[in-house]
C-alpha cells in the first residue's frame, strides 16, 4: 500500500507510524520530555482506536482496551522514574491479550510449534531473573516477564498470523528483553535505547493489523465500515 493509499484508507495507521517516528527522533533533540509524553502515547493508542473502530467483535474491543493499557503504559514510563505503573500497565495488557489468544487457540500444534511456545513462556522469567545487577529486582521483574513470556506463546499459538501476530508479539518479547537488559548486561550501552522503541513498536503494529485483518475475514458481518 502507497502512502497516500494509506493516507486516504488508514489515516489512523498513518498517524500511529507518525507519532511514533515522531517520539523517536524528537527525544534525541532539545524539545522538553513533557511534550513528549503524549506523542510517545498516540503511537499505541491510536492503534487502539483503530481495533475498536475495524470489528465490534469481543475480541477486537478487548485488544482494543490492552492496547490502550500499552498507551498509558508508555506515557507512565516517561513520567517517572519508577517503572512499577508502567509495569503494572503493560502486565494488564498481557494479560488482556493472553485472553484473546486463548480464545483463539490453533487446534493442533507441530512439535517446533510447541517448543517455541515452551521456550517464549519457560525461557522468558528465567532469562529476566538473571539480567538485573541489583539482584532485589530479579523477583519482579521475573513475575512480569513470566507475564511477557505468556503473552507471546499464547500468540504464537493462536490463529492469528503468525507472520503478523505471532511476529509481533515475539518482537515485543525482544524489546522487554533489551530493557530488562539496561539493568545489568547492558546497563552503560546505548543498544537498548536506540533499539528497544523502533522493535516495540513495529511488534504492535503488527499485532493490531494481523488481528484486525484475521476478524473481519473471518467474522465479515461484525466489520466496522469506517474509513480507518
């Protein structure tokens, strides 16, 4: 799809990539964080609008409220310090997602399949537990990335596109990881920083288009005709 196609039939796609290209490259510059801080929110939240405006389906209105839980999730981060808001945020958003992925699960799994929804739920906590220095951090965070890890293996083991959903639940996986990553192994390396943004986004991303596209194919009658 060209740009301007994408203008025209998806502006709240086009304004999501915006803010979040936006939030991106202005953080690097002189503009103050406060400013920043609903820039950062638009890029998930308005794919939050855009699941709640393509399918009145259950399940597009409950990824609709995670992705919303993301969005606050994000702007907490920017606020404070203290990431236990932010954490508490993103862990309801896994959990909300976890529930429609289980609501959609693959009927059958091959052996590969189910070894890579074993290592994303069993490897996720453990790996958590080992990153931070202050070893205090080590039981929440691996609470949280126990969350994480089910949240990504519930997608890749659901109906959605794998390609889409299950891509981009395991890209947002890697951007936890990187953070988890910056209080310990990679606490004085910019990696996390540069990286963690662009691969959080683009795992959104395609978890709100693969899910969005999944429904209205297969439950064309609960479609939202708006042009979104």
């Amino acid at each position: 799809m060209s740009r301007r196609a994408l203008a025209e039939k998806r502006p709240l796609l086009l304004a999501s990539i915006a803010a979040a290209l936006a939030f991106y490259y202005l953080r690097w510059g002189p503009f103050p964080e406060l400013y920043l801080i609903p820039i950062k929110g638009a890029a998930a939240g308005l794919l939050a609008v855009y699941l709640w405006q393509r399918h009145s389906s259950p399940d597009a209105r409950l990824m609709a409220w995670a992705f919303g839980a993301a969005a606050l999730g994000d702007m907490a981060l920017e606020v404070t310090f203290d990431r236990t808001i932010g954490g508490l945020l993103f862990f309801a958003y896994h959990v909300m997602a976890m529930g429609v992925y289980l609501r959609n699960r693959r009927a059958a799994l091959s052996p590969t399949q189910k070894g890579t929804v074993a290592a994303m739920l069993l490897l996720t906590p453990i790996i958590a537990w080992f990153m931070p220095a202050d070893r205090a951090q080590a039981p929440n965070l691996a609470l949280y990335a126990l969350a994480l890890g089910a949240m990504a293996a519930s997608a890749w083991a659901s109906v959605f596109s794998r390609y889409r959903v299950g891509a981009g639940a395991a890209l947002f996986l890697l951007s936890d990881l990187l953070i988890f990553a910056e209080t310990g192994p990679l606490q004085y390396s910019v990696v996390p920083q540069v990286m963690a943004w662009p691969i959080y986004y683009l795992g959104q991303f395609l978890i709100a288009t693969g899910i969005a596209q999944t429904l209205r194919k297969r439950d064309p009658e609960l479609r939202v005709v708006v042009n979104n």
